[in-house]
C-alpha cells in the first residue's frame, strides 16, 4: 500500500518539481481512499508523512514513477495550487490528484 501511495502522489507533484521547493498534492482514488504527498525539489516524496522516497519524472508520457516501482499517469500536467487531474497507476487505481500547496 505504501507503494501504491508514493507512486500516486508522486504522479501528481511531477509536473513542476523544480520550479517550487516543495508541492503538496493530494491524491483521491475513485474508491475515496486519501493520500497527501510532499514532493521536495530534490526528487525525494514522502506520502502521509512517511520516511521520503526518490521519484522522476517524465515529462513526454506525463509519468511519475518512485523508485519502488509503483507509476502514475497524469491526464494533464499543471503547476498551480488548485490545479486538478485525473490519474491512473500501473497497479490498476485511479483517482484525482490536486495541487493543494507550494512553497518557493
């Protein structure tokens, strides 16, 4: 589960890692299940205030995948806080990741 977390979050904050020092994204899957992500420029993510986890990003395919392995998809890439998309992972969830904050 903590992979599936990290990878979802980590989709989410891939857009603009480093433009912000940090992003907070909320990840909501279609079953309602939450999760918060805190992406750090430095390419590390913690999910729910867990031990931080390294991630890249690309941005052709709009692809965040952690380094356990877990990818997320985005629909669309964005920046700014309110910023809302859908998502889908490589273990088969879904859901809507939005930009709740960012800090310079």
């Amino acid at each position: 589960m903590k992979k599936l977390v990290l990878g979802a979050l980590v989709a989410a904050f891939a857009a603009a890692p480093a433009l912000a020092q940090a992003t907070t994204i909320e990840f909501v899957r279609d079953d309602g299940t939450t999760f918060v992500g805190v992406f750090d420029a430095d390419g590390t993510a913690s999910i729910n205030g867990a031990a931080a986890e390294g991630y890249t990003w690309d941005e052709t395919t709009r692809q965040l995948c952690a380094s356990s392995g877990l990818c997320v998809t985005f629909d669309e890439a964005g920046e700014g806080v309110g910023f809302s998309t859908r998502y889908t992972t490589n273990e088969g969830n879904a859901g809507t990741a939005t930009i709740t904050a960012r800090t310079e």
